[in-house]
C-alpha cells in the first residue's frame, strides 16, 4: 500500500465514539501488517468537519 514507504512507525488516531472501534481495528488490520506499529487512539468531543475517525500515521523506509 504504502510503496517504498513501507513500514508505518507510528499510528495515533482520534474518534468521536468509541463503538467506532473495531471499524479502527478491521482497517488497521487490512492495510497493515504484523509486528504492528505503536498506536495511540484517543475519545474526543468532536472532530473538524464531522469526521467519526481522525488517523495520523508516521511512515518509514
């Protein structure tokens, strides 16, 4: 997915709920492969422009 940056360092990501969870986790999952990257997910009140879910990912060579 991520071409010659292949391998995300970092993860953190925001959402509204926390039922949205296991959606977090089903894409993790599919766009990311194990030994997985350190995460930090955290509840918020609300997000810019009504998004559910905010992602912020550091990528590696």
């Amino acid at each position: 997915m991520f071409g010659p940056w292949s391998a995300a360092t970092h993860e953190a990501g925001s959402s509204e709920d926390y039922k949205h969870f296991g959606a977090i986790n089903a894409a993790y999952a599919k766009y990311l492969q194990e030994p997985y990257p350190v995460r930090t997910t955290i509840q918020v009140a609300g997000l810019p422009l009504g998004a559910k879910v905010q992602i912020e990912t550091v990528l590696g060579r």
